[in-house]
C-alpha cells in the first residue's frame, strides 16, 4: 500500500510558512549577536543563559543519531512526549472532520489531547490479554482516520504488544502509525526505530524520562521519515527545549554505561517485587511487565490505594480503565522505597482479610 502524506498533511499546515526564528536565518558560528533583542549583559544566573537555544537541538540531534543509528534529520524533540502528541495532532488532523484510533486501557494523553483539538477519537479496546484486537482496528478505519496510537510496552499494563500485529496495521494503513515506546529500555523486545527505513507512515516516540532518570528535563524523542518531522518543525514553538534541558541531556548521553547498569538493575528489582506481592495472599494477579512498573489485581484496589496514600506512599488506581477494574500500578522503588511499600501493603491486607 503506497503511503501518501501529502494526503494527510492539513492543508494549512502545507501552506503554512513557519515563524523563522534569529538563528534560521544565518548558518555558522557568530561572534556578534544582535539580532535576538537578547540582554547581552548575560543574566543573573550565568552569562551563557541570556542567549536563546539552538531551536533545532542540533548537538543532541547528533548525539543521539550516533546512539540511535538513526540520521539526525530523522528526529524530533519535544518539551516531553506530550508534546509531540499534541504536534502530530496539530500538524495532521483537521479539527472537528477527522479522527484518531486508540487502544484502551492506553495512556490517556492521547485522548486528552485529541480532545483539546477536536479530533473525534475511536476506540478499539484491547482483547482480555491485553494484545491489540486488529480486526476491529480495520473496521474502524475510514477516510478519515490519520493516526493509530500503540503503545508498547503499553501503560499501564505493562506487556509488550505483539509486533506482528503492529506490522500488519502499518501495511494496511495509509495514515500515520504512532508507535509509543517510552518503556522500552525495560524490555527485550526490539524497537520499531530501526523499522523506519521499511514503513514511510511509521512515527516512533521514547523518552528521556525513564529509563534515562530525565523527567525533570521534560525530553521526548520522535523518530520518523523526514517529511513529518518537517511537519513538526513547521507547528513547534520556536525554541521549545531549554539551553539548560539541551546541555544536561547532553552530558547525561555520554553514559550509556550508567544507564544500562540502572536499567539492570531496575529490571532486577522489577522481577523480585513482583514475585513478593505475587506471593502475598489476596493478591489475584501481578500482569508480566516490560517496563518498570507492575500492574497488580487485587480486591478493593482503590481502598488499597487510599490507604497507601494515608502512609505517605503514591501508587496509581487504574480501576477505572477498561479491564482494569480491581488494579493499581505500582512503579518500582529504590530498594527502601520498595520495603515500605511491601510492608504498607501487608498491613492493609492483614486488617483488611482477616483470617
């Protein structure tokens, strides 16, 4: 199937000439800066804080093609991968005429933000053990569908989708396909970013926010071919990711190693607390996870919850979500963090159930 996207692109957003900042309109190193109504004193902080940052993010851009094996010109960054889930909605999806496919229970920020934009959302739930149902995907599909979000791993029950099915709807889509992988440092499933060259309507989304310990810094990446993230550089706020966020991540890029020992142990850590609470009575499910977060079924989840948060420790009730009900997701802790948790919980299960 031949992947167009000049036929999903909104008209205006091809039309658009986008707001040319001071550092589009020259190329090389200057020594004299004039041009940005900068305060050239410097700042109160340090001088190098009074000028604007590269708007394109060109050293990380780099850095991160290097690790990624991905060109630069094939990656966009967000302030977070919210972000770039509400560009690829702006860039992509006409207000009040065209719609979107989510598989629920996924994470919420696509309906919120399909819904700040006015995009009609569909939903095509996940089968009972939580793998996409891909026939009712198709049925869903009309003329005006442009994107399919999948997350995977998915949040918040943790499994990895199955990859043929993900390849199957990006044979059979002519939209866009957002494979979110925001989790998938924590799993031995192989990322869809070196699946880029074989799907033209494939758009990858991670973050620097997991496993990368970066959350402060609010850094999502988006790797696609180079006609979206074009798109994306045409809607984006000019200087949208901070000289300081730009500098942190890329000190923060040269430990590879540090990260990957993190990630270890993370997963180390993950398998252990969930074989306890696994063991714990009560307990009805902990789902497998390929991230580094479990989600554990339990009756009275939401009293669980509040009691939790009575100790001064935070979970999420996911009860609410489809197929869900009776769950929380609890992330994984350093080792104290988990202590307390595991102890907080065989106490509430104790006054709970009594024998």
């Amino acid at each position: 199937m031949q992947f167009d996207i000049k036929k999903i692109v909104r008209p205006n957003i091809e039309k658009l000439k986008p707001y040319s900042s001071a550092k589009d309109e020259y190329s090389g190193v200057a020594s004299v800066l004039l041009d940005a109504n900068e305060n050239a004193l410097g700042s109160p902080l340090t001088k190098w804080y009074n000028r604007y940052p590269d708007p394109y993010q060109t050293a990380v851009k780099e850095k991160l093609s290097f690790i990624k094996k991905v060109p630069a010109s094939q990656i966009f960054l967000g302030n977070g991968s919210d972000e770039i889930i509400d560009l690829l909605y702006r860039a992509f999806c006409e207000p009040g005429k065209d719609n979107i496919i989510i598989c629920p229970p996924t994470y919420p920020m696509y309906e919120v933000n399909a819904n700040i934009n006015d995009i009609q959302i569909k939903a095509a739930p996940l089968l009972p053990d939580f793998q996409l149902n891909v026939a009712h995907i198709e049925q869903l599909v009309d003329e005006h569908t442009k994107l399919i979000w999948i997350c995977s791993p998915n949040n918040p029950t943790g499994n990895s989708l199955d990859r043929i099915d993900i390849e199957t709807i990006l044979n059979h889509f002519n939209g866009l396909v957002v494979v979110d992988e925001a989790y998938i440092n924590f799993s031995k499933q192989k990322s869809f970013v070196q699946s880029l060259i074989d799907y033209p309507n494939l758009v990858v989304l991670q973050t620097l926010s997991k496993a990368w310990g970066l959350a402060g810094l609010r850094v999502g990446m988006c790797f696609a071919n180079e006609e979206v993230v074009g798109y994306l550089n045409k809607v984006k706020a000019p200087y949208n990711i901070s000289l300081v966020a730009q500098e942190l991540v890329l000190k923060a890029l040269e430990e590879v190693g540090q990260v990957n020992d993190m990630i270890q142990h993370l997963v180390e850590m993950r398998i252990a607390l969930a074989q306890v609470i696994e063991s714990m009575p009560h307990v009805e499910k902990v789902y497998p996870s390929d991230t580094n977060f479990l989600l554990v079924k339990i009756p009275q989840a939401t009293n669980l919850y509040q009691y939790l948060c009575s100790k001064g420790i935070i979970v999420r009730d996911r009860s609410s979500l489809l197929n869900c009900e009776d769950s929380v997701r609890i992330t994984v802790g350093n080792e104290q963090e988990n202590t307390l948790l595991v102890d907080a919980m065989a106490e509430w299960i104790e006054s709970t159930f009594p024998a």
